[in-house]
C-alpha cells in the first residue's frame, strides 16, 4: 500500500526547523575559536551554506571532538544533500555525546533522506526508548514504519498517542491509514470520522479512497481520490493510490501519467515505482522500467513483489541464467506464489530443460486448483 501521512510536508519542515544550528559557549573554546563559530553561524543564517561548511569543517580540525561543531557540520551538510557525509559528522558527535536527542533525530532524518528508511527506523526507535514523549521522533517513525509496510508496527506506535491526544490529526491519519492497511476497516472507519469533523477535507477523502480501494470497489475509490486531489493536488501519497484505482478499473493510460505524478511528488513512493516499473516492462519498455524496478528494490529489499519484477525484467531481456536464480530465491520464501512458477515453466522452456518446465507447469496446475478449493478427484 501506499504512505498516506497527512501534511507530510508540515510536519517534516517542523521536524527541519527545530534542527537549528548550535550556539558556541565561548568560555569552552579560545577566542579564535569562538570567532570562527561566530562567523560560522552567521554565515548558515545568512543562507550561505557552502561558506558555513568551510568554516565548521575548520572548527572541526581544530576541536575534533566538539559535539557542537560536527553537529553543526553535519546540519550544514545536510541542508545541501551531502547526507552521507553528514551522517559521518552525527556518528562521530555520538560517540563523545551518545543521549543526544537531537543528533539522533538528525542522524535518522540523514537516513531517511536517503530513502535508507530500515535504517531510519532504527535510529527512531533507540531515540524512543529514551524520550518517548518526543513527537517529532513519533511522526517520522510512523512516516517509516508506512513506507516500510510494516503496519501493524504503525498501528502498535500510533494507538497509544491517539487515545490521549483527540486533536492530532497527524497520528489520526497515520493510524488511520495503517489500520486500513492491515484489513482492520471498521476501526480505520473510527478514526475517519474523528478526521470528518473538521469538514470535507483532502486528508478525509484520502483515507475514504483507501477504505474504498481495500474493499475491492476501485472505480468509487478512483473517484473519491480525485475529489482528494482536486482539494489539494500536492496530497502526499494521494497520486499513487488514484493511480492504483485507475489500474485496477482497467485504466492503464490513466494509471501510468498518475504514477509520474506520483513520482514527481515523492521519488521514493514504493508503490509508484514498483507499478510504473511493471506496466513499462508488460509493454516491453524494458530500458525505461528498468530504474523504476531498481529503485523498487531499493526502497523494500525485502520484497517479494520487487524482486519478482526484478526477474521478470532479467528474463525479458534475455538474462537467463540471472532470472531463474532469481525466481528460486523467491521460490524458496514463498512456495506458492503462482506467478513464478509460470516464470519459470517459460523459462525453462527457453532453456531447452523440458523436464524442468513440465515440473513447473505440474505445480502451477495445482496451484491453480488449490485456488480453487478443488482437487485432481473433484473435476468432472
């Protein structure tokens, strides 16, 4: 499913702001120190990031242990996108200070902006564990918890804040969306309406589309989802679930230009690169679906659904040998999933191995009647 968290951009720009540059205690440092952090800071105040760099990259050589220094480094870095290099920065300030509630909160964000969202989890939840009343920590583990598809953890994280706080409608639709995730309507319909009483918003209508879509009713998911949309166009995750709505109602067209919508949003959307991915490589555009799947993978190692598009695409173009290590892996997880054993009943039969492609054929018929609810006996 897709990650749905209302005023995603709000709460990650609260989230930025209280990453604010520290100030410098002069009596710990020389005065040419002091007046090097002066100049420092004034200089990242000013908007001049690059020059700010420079300066805490100085102040470093001079102070290498200073946890205000390469915490302020590491912000400086951030904010150009050097996120590899800031996390060097808040892991090396950790080390002299490692309670540091906000190096966490600065070194998960560095994760996450990498889309390294496992990673970002992990931060978040040590970060937890010593300052559980911290909100920012809440919303963005919940963000990665979403992204991660791991909603029953979401649901575990979110219900305690939603049942103190009635006025939270970050954790209202958060909790809400997961809930629908995990198949839990009646209760994802509970908090909906806690979001319905502050009137016909964009945020509701999301959370409507979603309850619709798990129930199967694509085209009236479709249509709520563009009323989300026509509210608010910039709805974050809203683009990658109409465009869900629109496969699933048979609308391909509709559903590729609404997953480059959702792209054009959020590159990391998991759902819109997986499906993008899969509708370009069922064409034929193996080249373009190529780093849509990639990315996929990616953003979810873990999953099946990836990894089988992965496959698929290696066997599209001719990689034989690859995809059909790759169907096995998957194979080896999931026993039963139908698709790849037709994969590789077709596969095999490219391979010349006749043995091996009847073997895969025979599971793939009794899959099929396992479906069914019938066996070789029960057919006339």
């Amino acid at each position: 499913m897709v990650f749905m968290l209302v005023k995603k951009t709000q709460v990650l720009a609260r989230i930025l702001a209280a990453l604010t540059v520290l100030g410098a205690h002069a009596a710990a440092y020389g005065q040419s120190t002091e007046e090097l952090y002066k100049e420092a800071n004034a200089a990242y105040e000013r908007g001049q990031i690059p020059q700010s760099i420079l300066l805490y990259e100085r102040l470093v050589k001079l102070e290498p242990d200073s946890v205000p220094a390469r915490t302020n480094l590491g912000v400086a870095l951030a904010q150009v996108g050097r996120y590899r290099e800031a996390l060097t920065q808040y892991q090396e300030a950790l080390k002299h200070d490692p309670r540091n509630a906000l190096l966490h909160l600065n070194l998960a964000l560095a994760w996450y902006k990498q889309a390294q969202f496992d990673k970002a989890a992990t931060e978040l939840e040590k970060l937890r564990e010593e300052h559980p009343d911290n909100q920012q920590s809440l919303y963005l583990l919940a963000d990665c918890y979403l992204r991660l598809g791991r909603n029953s953890d979401a649901v575990a994280l979110l219900e305690p804040a939603y049942l103190i706080n009635a006025d939270d409608r970050v954790v209202d639709y958060a909790l809400g969306t997961a809930l629908m995730r995990i198949g839990q309507i009646q209760r994802g319909e509970v908090v909906i309406d806690r979001i319905l009483k502050d009137g016909n918003t964009a945020e509701a209508n999301l959370l409507m589309g979603e309850a619709q879509f798990a129930a199967a009713d694509y085209k009236t998911a479709a249509a709520t989802l563009r009323k989300a949309l026509d509210l608010n166009t910039n709805l974050p995750g809203a683009w990658s679930l109409y465009a869900r709505s629109l496969l699933d109602s048979e609308d391909t067209p509709g559903a590729k230009e609404a997953f480059l919508r959702a792209l054009q949003a959020d590159p990391n959307d998991f759902p819109a690169n997986l499906y993008l991915g899969a509708i370009l490589r069922h064409d034929g555009s193996n080249a373009e679906a190529a780093p849509y799947l990639e990315r996929a993978l990616q953003l979810r190692p873990a999953s099946s659904e990836a990894q089988f598009q992965i496959a698929a695409l290696h066997a599209a173009e001719g990689k034989l040998e690859a995809a059909r290590k790759e169907f096995k892996q998957i194979e080896r997880i999931q026993p039963d999933f139908l698709e790849v054993h037709v994969q590789l009943a077709a596969l095999y039969s490219r391979m010349k191995l006749a043995e091996e492609s009847r073997r895969e054929q025979a599971i793939v018929l009794k899959l099929n009647e396992k479906a069914r609810g019938t066996t070789p006996h029960d057919q006339p």
